[in-house]
C-alpha cells in the first residue's frame, strides 16, 4: 500500500521502499513527537494557570501604576495595534482609560500601557515587555524619569513627535529608535480614545 | 483539550515528515557497491591527491571501475596497497617504495639579494619578486613553507637554516610537494638508498661558490672516486644512479664541499652543518 | 500585494537588518564555513533554500498553532519543520553534489539549529507577515547570508597569507575582521527608502 | 571515560566557545551584563545535560535518516518545559532571563554535542560532557561579559565602576562581542603558545 503510492514513473528504476523500514523511521519519528508533545501539554497544563496569574497581576501593577483607578473594565474597540483599551473607574466614575499598545522598538516590539485621564491627557506610561539592547535601548524603555516626561502629554497640538515637531519630545540621545517607539505607542493609545483637550 | 491539539498537531508533523524523509532516504539512497567502502578504508583518506583523481573517494570508485592499477595511491603501505589487491582479486606487483627529497640544503648559507625578505610568506608569491625570488642561486629553497602547507602527512618542514627537509619516515611520496614547489627543488628517491646530494645547483663552479657555501661545484672528485661508478657530474651537478650506488662512501669522503653525505648516518635526515 | 512593502522587506533582510551583520544571528556556520570560497557559495544556497522553504511551510503552521491557542508548541513545532527540510537537503546533496556535502561536512547539520533560519520563522510570526511577505523576507534573509558569507570568505582566503601577530593567526583574525564588517553593515541603518 | 580529561577537554582543550567556535550567536548577543552571562550559561549547561542524557539513552533507537529531526525536537522540548516552568515557578529569574531561553534551541553546542558525543557514547559520560561543556561555555561567557560590561557601560555586575560617559559603548553592542571574543581566543592561543613553547 505504502510501497506503491510512491512508486515513480516506469521510466526511473523503483527504488526498493519496503513498507517496514519506512514504518520504522515514520514510527520513531512520530513516537519521539508524541512524546514531547505529551510532555509539553502536561507542563503547559499545569503551568499555565500560574503564568496567566502572574501575567494578570504585572498588568493590574502596570495599570495602577499609570492611572490608580479602583476597578478596570474592558472595553471592545477598534483601533490599530493598540491589544486592549480598559475603562478606569474610581468610586463610581469614570478617571480616564488605561490603554495597551504595543509599537515597534529597534530591536522588536515594545508592549505598554498608557494611561490616560478624561481630558485626553497622558498621565503615565509603563513598559509591560521589551527586547531592547541593553545601555542603550534601555536608556528609555528602562528609565522611569523618561518615560514620566510623557505626562501631561495630549494630541491637542498633533501627533508627539521626537526631537522636533509642534508637540515636541526629547528622546535619549543615542536611542533614538526607541524613543520613537515608545511615542508611536503613546500616540497609538491618545488616537484610540479620540478625546482631545 | 488543549493537551490533545498540541499532541494531535506534533503527532501529524511528525509522522508527515517521518514518512517523507523515509521514503526520500530511499529515493535518494546513493547506489554503492560495498566494495568501495572496503577500498576506501584501506587508503590514508588525506585526499592528497597524489594519484592524480579527486580525493580518495575519486581514487576507490577508479580503482573499483578498474580504470586505475591496485596500486594507483602513491601513499599507500605495501600492506595497504595488498589489501586492496585482495579486495579486488588481482596481484599486486612488487614495488619499492620511494619518498620526497629536497635537493638543496643552503637556506641561510645561500646568498640572498636583500638583507630579508618582506612580503606574503610564500615561495609561489616571493617568486614574483626581484626575479625569480630574493635568492641568489637560481636552483635553490626559498624556505617560505609552500611545501609544508601543501604536505598532508607533515613529512616535511623548514629546517633551522631555512631550507626546507623531508622527514622520511612520515613521508607518503605523494609528491605534493614538488608539486608546490615553484622551483621545482624537490624530487623522488628510494627510501632505502642512503648517499645523497642535497643541492640542484648547476652553475659554474666559481659561480657556485660565491651563491652558497654548501654548494655543488661539479669538481667531478667524486665521480673519479665512486668505484661503482654511480655517480655522473652532469652540466656541473653530481648525479646519483641509486642502481648501482652500493652506498661506500668513497665520495662522501672526497667530496671537498662536504656535501655528499649518508643521510641515514645519524637514523634521522640532518641538514648538512 | 504592494510590491513597495516587499522590497521594503527585502531590502531590510538583506542590507538594512542583514542577519548576520546586524542581528547576529546564524553566526557559527558563518565563521565554521566561510574558509573556502566554494563551501561558503554551497552554504549561502543552502541556507537561501532551507530558509525560503521553511518560511513557506511554517506559515499554515503558525496559523494552525494560532488558531488552537497553542503558542508555547511554535518553537518545537518550527524547528521540527526545519530540521526535516535540513535532512532532506542533506540527502539531496548526498545524492546530487557529494563533493560540496563532503566539504560542508558537519555545517550542513548544523544549518538546523542556525540561529537564522529558526530566527526568520519567529520574526515572521511576531512581524505577523502574511503569506507572501514571509516567503519574501526568508529568500531575502538567505540572500542576505550569502552575501555576507562570500565577501567574508572572500577576505578569510586573502587573510590566509597576512602575517598578524602569532596568537592571532586562524580565528581570532577573522573574527575581528567580521567586527568591522559589522561595523560597516551598521551604516546601512540609516539607509531611507525614498517613498 | 576518565572524567579528569573530559573536564579538562571541556573547559580548556575542547572549549565549545573558544576552541570548536560554537554556540556563537547567544555568546555575542547576550554577553552585555554579567548577569545575562551567568543566566545564559547555566540554563545552557541544564538543558546541555539533560538533553544529552536523553539523547544517549535514545541513540539506539533513532535510525540515521531522523537523527537530526529527533534529536532537535528533544532539545527543543526541554527548552520550552524550562522556559514554561521558569516562568511559572520562578518568575523573577525568568523575567531577566525570558529573551534568550528561545534562543538556547538555536544554541549550536546543544545540537553539536549531541551529534557528535551524546549519540555515541553510554548516558552517563554524555551527562559529564553535558556538564563539562556546558561550564566551559558559562566560563567564557563570564569572563566575557565582565570585560564587555566593565568596558561597555562602565558596571560591573550592576555596579557603577566609573561613569558611564568615559566608557565605549559599541562594546555593548554585538560588534563589540566580535572584537572581544577575537581577544579573548587570541589571548588562549597565546597562553597555549606559550605553555608549549614554554615546557
């Protein structure tokens, strides 16, 4: 059965493909990948609750850290590489929203959070997950101080744009791939919400 | 479920390649007959190239096919070249065997054109300069290593004066070498015969004289002395019949430059003093 | 397809982020083979076609990864994929060019386990390229490993009959050699593409 | 078998980085702080062992048409069980370590190895060769990230040595790991020279 589907054209002599060597390779092959298979499911089963859990909580700090806010909803929306938009609500209002985008650094991409109040102001940005070079990339997406330079920041005069423009920011010398990653992300999230000053 | 998808798609993937990569290891199986695999085994496997095919691999699938004598790998043993004829059912005829020989022992001692040389360190290369190299003597080894890189079997090396020596225990006489050799200084003597002359110099005697202090001068002393009349100065140089040489030594003694000499006197091939 | 994006792609692949130069990847093959001219050409088509293919086929599987939340599998699953191609191009050369599968010796391996070919797999994924583009940027990505191993090799021959200081003769040579070819391949980053 | 000369071979003679030149892309990649260094170095040298143990006591088993298949899916099975449970059980080493645990799949040593010892010999020579050369490459990467750390941002192990202004950055930089590693085989052949020339 085997043997003759892969016979060739008559032309060519049939190369002698006797079905148990062929079972015998396919059959290791296919053992060692169910193995693994198996044994990556069952630590995937069992570590996966733990990972989302902590994921979940290094979001919620990220949250909090860039807008406090007592409960945060998801909300559903459309917009372009932003992952997720939530709503903060602090006793009974709505403060503003915390929003997650992700942009393209210099090495890949740069995951965070900007928070954003009811008048379309920044009021904080927070990496979640970077690959940036190390002393030079992480000059900005590692530098708290930098980062908080986005407070305050809105659309109101046009997009942020880096080292020049009406709505100037000054990134680190040196990284400046970075810098302008992490303004896409931050004009990403302000453009998601739409609220302007 | 989640487990069941993951081993479902690893198992598919698996299977799909294991049959593929089966049934190509057939498909694309390299028809060999066994007895290649034999004859591969018994020659060195330094791809040197001495039996002018591509590597051993191109010298068995010869040899299988007959093309090439059992004996067409220069630098197989006795044993390994009968091993082979037993592969292959044919007798082996006897043969002596021979090794590389540098015919040029002056190195420092040779007069050179500037004080030293600077430039890619290779013969081939130095010869490009100044007229056929920084020697003087038009014969003799540069000692820059072009032979020792072409050697697969490190049988020979630069010796302290900077010529180059050919040890013969370890040499295959694939002539590699000489081929290597822009200058074409080294060449093939039986491994038994022991009076040697370690120089290719064919110039005029005065002239010789000046290029090197370890020169030939073809004052023909030792052809007069040789009692076997092995030796024959041929446009001023002492040439050698290893037929007849019944290694006396008669010549060693006569010879005035202190040239010709028993290479095998100390067992190893020492550079002349 | 807008073929601006595509070249866009491949210029990347092959000046701008070139694997080896700038994103490191793929770097053992590249110092193990690049000695003779031919083994690096031989090399730099395997890699082109290993990498171009793999592109391909590990797109329906990301897919299907993606579509059953199986993330953590992508690794095991692409490099199975590449491993596979590797064996077969193992084989073929075997059969088809025996003198070049002789000379790449123990490097035809280890092309699986190339930094490159697993690394454009995964970047296609987190570029989220479709179909097209990711065929695009492995060729690329192998062109651009060929170029950088034959200059490379190139320089490694000629490198033979220098005379650094002793300690440095063979590796340490070339490696400083491809520090500076790094060096140069950085200035492309500045490269703007006019539209 | 004797374990002195594989772990000399390891560390010295045969050191997977300076010596056979494998395993290059994470050693210029990640060598940047000392510890990423150590990080990479010791995960490599688990994932070597374990791998290497299960290659051998597999090595009967698996034909020559899917040596490379089989054992590539086993190392890159093990990578992927250390990573989840890194990530799970440990999360603060993961968090620095996370970026390059992928990358130890496409570590040459771990395929080198297992190709040209793990498959040849009995389980537990193959588990010392995994520790040997898995503590010759942690070795190397020590040394060179102290160099590229003390030289490229002007830290050692986090801490400040002098400011960060006097020092060269583009040693950070891979192109920087380039010119290092050259030094640093340099600086081996040397000493060797040296010992031989020496005794």
């Amino acid at each position: 059965m085997m043997a003759e589907k892969a016979s060739r054209t008559p032309g060519r002599p049939k190369p002698d493909i006797d079905p148990p060597y062929v079972l015998r390779i396919t059959g290791v092959l296919l053992g060692v990948c169910l193995a693994v298979a198996l044994l990556l499911g069952i630590v995937n089963q069992v570590t996966k609750p733990r990972i989302d859990a902590i994921q979940a909580e290094k979001i919620r700090a990220a949250m909090s850290q860039v807008l406090p806010a007592d409960s945060y909803e998801p909300l559903d929306f459309t917009a372009a590489n932003v992952t997720a938009i939530y709503q903060a609500v602090s006793d009974g209002k709505d403060t503003g929203w915390v929003v997650e985008t992700s942009a393209a650094g210099s090495q890949g991409p740069i995951e965070m959070m900007v928070g954003i109040d009811s008048e379309g102001k920044v009021t904080g940005v927070s990496i979640v997950k970077h690959s940036e070079t190390p002393n030079i990339g992480t000059k900005v997406v590692g530098d708290q101080a930098v980062l908080d330079r986005f407070t305050g920041m809105s659309l109101e005069a046009g997009e942020i744009t880096v080292n020049g423009g009406a709505n100037r920011f000054d990134g680190v010398s040196g990284a400046t791939v970075s810098s302008r990653g992490v303004a896409a992300g931050v004009n990403a999230a302000l453009a998601a919400i739409g609220v302007t000053p | 479920m989640n487990i069941f998808y993951a081993v479902l798609i690893l198992g598919i993937l698996g299977g799909v390649f294991g049959l593929v990569l089966a049934i190509a290891s057939k498909v694309f199986a390299v028809k060999s007959d066994p007895k290649l695999a034999l004859i591969l085994d018994c020659l060195p496997g330094a791809n040197c190239g001495g039996c002018g095919y591509p590597g051993c691999a191109g010298c068995a699938a010869a040899i299988l096919a007959k093309k090439a004598p059992v004996n067409a790998c220069p630098s197989c043993s006795g044993l390994q070249t009968s091993r082979i004829a037993a592969v292959m059912g044919v007798e082996v005829k006897a043969q002596e065997r021979r090794v590389a020989f540098v015919r040029c022992s002056g190195g420092s001692r040779a007069s050179h054109k500037f004080r030293k040389y600077v430039g890619i360190d290779d013969c081939v290369a130095a010869m490009k300069v100044a007229g056929n190299g920084p020697l003087d003597c038009a014969y003799g080894c540069l000692g820059l290593g072009t032979c020792v890189r072409a050697c697969k079997f490190d049988a020979i090396h630069i010796n302290e004066y900077g010529a180059a020596i050919v040890d013969q225990n370890k040499c295959t006489h694939c002539m590699q070498c000489a081929k290597a050799c822009p200058r074409g200084v080294i060449t093939d003597v039986p491994y038994a015969s022991d009076i040697m002359v370690p120089c290719g110099n064919r110039d005029k005697g005065p002239a010789a004289k000046s290029l090197c202090t370890v020169s030939c001068i073809g004052c023909r002393l030792c052809e007069k002395n040789c009692p076997a009349g092995a030796i024959t100065v041929t446009d001023n140089h002492a040439a050698i019949d290893y037929t007849k040489c019944t290694s006396c030594g008669f010549c060693v003694e006569k010879c005035p430059r202190k040239l010709i000499r028993d290479i095998h006197a100390t067992g190893k091939v020492e550079p002349v003093a | 397809m807008d073929w601006r994006i595509l070249l866009d792609i491949a210029l990347g692949a092959v000046l701008i982020n070139n694997f080896i130069l700038v994103q490191f990847l793929g770097i053992c093959p590249f110092m193990g083979v690049s000695k003779k001219m031919d083994t690096s050409i031989g090399m730099g088509f395997a890699v082109i076609f290993v990498m171009g293919l793999a592109s391909a086929l590990c797109y329906p599987v990301s897919l299907l990864l993606d579509a059953l939340e199986l993330q953590y599998m992508r690794t095991v699953a692409f490099i199975l994929v590449i491993a596979a191609l590797v064996q077969l191009v193992e084989m073929f050369l075997k059969k088809a060019v025996p003198t070049l599968y002789e000379a790449l010796g123990v490097y035809l391996p280890l092309i699986t386990t190339n930094c490159a070919v697993l690394g454009v797999v995964l970047l296609n994924v987190q570029n989220d390229y479709n179909f097209i583009e990711s065929v695009v940027y492995g060729v690329t990505g192998g062109i651009g490993f060929l170029l950088a191993i034959v200059l490379f090799s190139s320089i490694r021959e000629r490198l033979e009959f220098s005379d650094p200081p002793k300690a440095f003769k063979g590796f340490p040579i070339a490696l400083v050699t491809a520090g500076l070819m790094a060096l140069c391949f950085m200035g492309f980053s500045g490269l703007k593409i006019p539209w | 078998m004797n374990i002195g000369k594989q772990i000399k071979e390891g560390l010295l003679t045969q050191n997977p980085v300076l010596v056979q030149l494998l395993g290059m892309c994470s050693t210029l990649a990640i060598t940047t702080t000392v510890s990423n260094g150590i990080g990479m170095g010791l995960s490599v040298t688990v994932i070597l062992t374990l791998s290497n143990i299960f290659i051998s006591l597999l090595r009967k088993i698996i034909p020559e048409q899917v040596r490379i298949a089989a054992y590539i899916v086993v190392i890159a099975g093990f990578v992927t069980m250390v990573d989840l449970l890194l990530q799970a059980f440990f999360p603060d080493i993961a968090e620095s370590l996370g970026v390059f645990i992928p990358l130890i799949v496409v570590n040459c040593i771990i395929l080198a190895r297992a190709e040209s010892f793990a498959s040849k010999s009995k389980p537990l020579p193959a588990a010392i060769d995994g520790i040997c050369q898995g503590l010759g490459y942690t070795m190397v990467l020590i040394v060179m990230s102290a160099i590229r750390e003390l030289l490229g941002s002007g830290t050692l192990n986090g801490a400040q040595v002098f400011p960060t202004e006097y020092a060269a950055s583009m040693l950070a930089l891979p192109v920087g790991g380039f010119l290092t590693l050259g030094c640093l085989i340099a600086f081996m052949q040397w000493v060797q020279s040296k010992a031989k020339g020496g005794k």
